[in-house]
C-alpha cells in the first residue's frame, strides 16, 4: 500500500513539478511577453517623438518661409502705398495747374471780349481802318461790324493781345 500512495504522493509531486515547471514557465512566458511589449512601446515611442519633432521642425521651417514672405508683402504693400500717395500729389498740383490755366483762359478771353465788344461799341456796326497802299498813300477801309465780330476769319487780320510781364501772373 505504501506504493500507491508513494506511487500517488510521486504522481502528485511529478504534477506538482509539472505544475511547478509550468508555472515558472508560464511566468517565464510572461516575462518575455512584458519585455517584448516593453521593448516594442519603447520603440513605438521613440519613433512617436521622432515623429513629432519632424511635424514641429516642418512648422517651424513653414513659419520662418510664412513671415518671410509676410515681410515681403507688407514691404509690397507700403511701395505701393507710397507711389499712390505720390500719384495722388501729384494728381492735385496737375489739378490745381490745371484749375489756374483754366482761370488764365477765361481771363485772357474775357480780355479780348472786352477788347472786341469796346471796337464793335466805338464803331458802332462798321469800323473804319486806315492802311498805306503801294504808292504810299494812306488810305481808309471800312470794315463792316459782321466781320470784325468773327475774329478768327482770315479776311481781316488780328491785332496781338499786349501784357505787361508782371500782369500775366496775376491771373
């Protein structure tokens, strides 16, 4: 009887060394398993890093190009201000030239209206003019008043509007 019971007490302790193997292989199993996760994370880290210092490099280089290029715009932008700040300067002394000729025109027209309408006024509708013939002999030409009020015709000749030098700008 004792052997059966040596027999049973070696079953179950060859199955408590089994057990006992498997156990310990079970945790050696384990072991690798958590080193090899632990392993992998690390890796799968270290290229998550890798990862997001090449995304934060990129930004940085995309921001160095981005105010690069904003320099240059607002560089743009404030020539082109510039230039239409001059364009507008120089828009208004042209108007202003522009608006002074004007007022000379009108001036000088009006002189010569004035001009006009005091020869039409003093000859009443024909006006007399005195011209040297060939021989010399001074000699009388009535101009009738219907010519002399188209001073542009060519069938009378214009006398020369005289200013004095100071009085040109004073228009």
């Amino acid at each position: 009887m004792a052997s059966p019971i040596s027999a049973t007490s070696s079953g179950s302790i060859s199955i408590c060394l089994e057990n006992s193997g498997s156990e310990e292989n079970q945790q050696h199993v384990m072991d690798e398993r958590k080193r090899k996760r632990m392993i992998s994370n690390r890796e799968s880290a270290r290229r998550s890093r890798k990862r997001k210092q090449k995304h934060l490099d990129d930004l940085n280089a995309q921001v160095t190009q981005l105010r690069a290029e904003n320099n240059r715009i607002v560089y743009n932008i404030n020539l082109v201000t510039q230039l239409c700040l001059n364009i507008e300067c120089e828009k208004s002394v042209l108007r202003a030239q522009m608006s002074e000729l004007n007022q000379r025109l009108q001036a000088l027209n009006d002189i010569i209206n004035y001009m006009d309408s005091d020869r039409i006024t003093a000859a009443g509708s024909e006006m007399e003019d005195y011209y040297y013939d060939q021989d010399g002999m001074m000699m009388m030409m009535m101009i009738n008043g219907d010519e002399f009020l188209k001073p542009w015709s060519l069938n009378h000749v214009n006398e020369p509007v005289m200013a004095n030098f100071p009085d040109v700008f004073m228009y």
